[in-house]
C-alpha cells in the first residue's frame, strides 16, 4: 500500500515538473501549480498539508523581505541603556530569544541580543551590552527572502534587519518567519504544543480536522477504514465526496462526526461524540444536516 502510494506519488512529481518547466508567465505558472495541487490532493497522492508547502516552495523564490516581515510597529526591541533585569523581563514578556537593541532610536539598530547571552551576566550592575552583542545583519526590502536564508545560513545568523530606502528600519526578518513561508506555521522549541483534540463538558470531543486519524483510533479504540486520507477532515470529506457545509454529519459505526467550522476548501473543525444504541457491525452512512 505504502510502496504504490510512493509510486504515485513520484509520477505525480514528475508530471508536475515537466508541466511547470514549459511555462513561462507566473500568472500561469501560478495557476498550473494550484491546479497540480488540486490534482494530487483529489488522487490522495498528497495531503492537504503537503500541498501547500509545495506550494510554498514553488512561490518561495519571488517572495521578498518587506512581504513577510514582521513590520516596524509590531517589532520588539530595546534601548542600549536597558538594565539586564530589565531586558530579561522584556524577553520573558515577549517570547523571543533574540531582540534588536537600538542607540536613541530604533532607526539606528546597533546589535542583536541573545537570551542566552545575557543570563551569563545576571546580576550584574556595570554590564556594557557592546560586549556581548551580535553584529547585525542589515537587508533591503526588496531582498529576495531566498538569499536572505542563504546568508543567514551562511551567517549562522537567525535574524536580520530590514531597513528601508532611507535607511530607516522597516522591521525585522527571522529564519522561522522564512520557513514559516516555504512549510506554514511552526513552533520553535519555546512553543506550546496546539491541542488538536479537546474533550467537551457534554461528553464528546472537538478536535482539529487536521488530526491524524490514526490518532482518533488510538483515542476511541476503533478502526476507520482505509482510504487516499490521512486527517480526520479528509476522512469525512472521502466519505461524502464533497467538502461539508457546517453542521453537516458523518455517522460511522457508533460514531457520529459534525462539522463545526469548514470554509469552501477544507473542514476545520470537527465535533465527535459516540451513538448509544447503534451496532459496532453497523454499514457506515452519511447524512446531511443544516
């Protein structure tokens, strides 16, 4: 199974490179790559998941800096003159590792603090930040977000700066706001696990149609049956042959599945509670309700 799924899997690549590589404006590129995509999610060959970080691939090489940065207003950075307790408290507050530290203004940026770093000098009072910052590493909006993870790489940076066409600061540019854009969402270590099944007050459970059904069967001690599906919200789409409205139901064996949020490509959320009175042998249906 997992051998012709491989197959299959490699034809699709093939078909799709030799496609792509006879098209010449993005307008068209754009809408081949989506329609590959499309082809390949409908023929199970690759998850909805897998689909757009190849899509994300496809579309990494024009993205530039100023389109996925995070912006001058929303950046988090601190005055030279910062007490270290004070910069541990900043860090803590905000969540990141590394932060921007300016002399009078934010437009004049003069290096990057690590956390790391800066725990190595707790409690000390006549702390020169000079000593232990990184250099910066200063890009142009228009940057290709390609290079600039090539020379963060080469770097063995995992921020830079991106500076305007006075030379201000536009905002701030890491590795994972790169590779957030090739693969979607990540967490970095810091991160808190998403919890993709909740159990509800009434019993049932609310889970995140991105689930691994392999999961669900762990959790409520059944099988599902095979199928071009890997999630929870590719299971009840193969049983229907359509993406569901919301509230729209999925009855297999004892359990019923009822679509809580779906939009016009996928099903998001999924409330699943088990049904009193019905066989486990019972044929799997589906029904529609709104």
């Amino acid at each position: 199974m997992e051998e012709e799924s491989a197959k299959g899997l490699a034809r699709w690549l093939k078909k799709a490179l030799r496609r792509l590589s006879r098209i010449d404006k993005p307008k068209d590129l754009e809408k081949q790559i989506q329609q590959l995509i499309d082809e390949g999610e409908e023929r199970g060959l690759i998850s909805e998941d897998e689909g757009e970080m190849i899509q994300g691939i496809f579309s990494f090489r024009d993205t530039v800096a100023r389109e996925i940065m995070v912006p001058r207003t929303d950046t988090v950075a601190a005055p030279q003159e910062s007490t270290v307790e004070s910069l541990i408290a900043h860090i803590v507050e905000s969540g990141h590792s590394r932060i921007p530290i300016y002399q009078n203004s934010i437009d004049n940026i003069i290096g990057i603090l690590h956390a790391k770093d800066l725990l190595q000098h707790w409690g000390k009072t006549d702390l020169d930040l000079r000593e232990i910052l990184r250099a910066p590493y200063f890009i142009p909006e228009s940057k290709k977000i390609s290079e600039v993870l090539r020379d963060l790489r080469h770097r063995k940076s995992h921020m830079a700066i991106v500076i305007d066409e006075y030379g201000g600061t536009a905002g701030v540019l890491t590795m994972e706001d790169i590779i957030e854009e090739i693969i979607g969402d990540i967490m970095d270590e810091y991160d808190a696990e998403e919890n993709w099944l909740v159990e509800q007050e009434d019993g049932s459970i609310l889970v995140d149609a991105r689930l691994d059904v392999e999961e669900l069967e762990d959790y409520l001690d059944m099988q599902f049956p095979e199928g071009k599906f890997e999630s929870v919200g590719g299971f009840i789409i193969s049983r229907l042959g359509r993406v569901p409205a919301v509230r729209e139901k999925v009855v297999f064996k004892n359990v019923e599945m009822i679509v809580e949020a779906a939009d016009s490509r996928k099903v998001q959320k999924v409330r699943i509670r088990r049904l009193q009175g019905v066989l486990e042998n019972a044929s799997a249906e589906s029904e529609s309700s709104h």
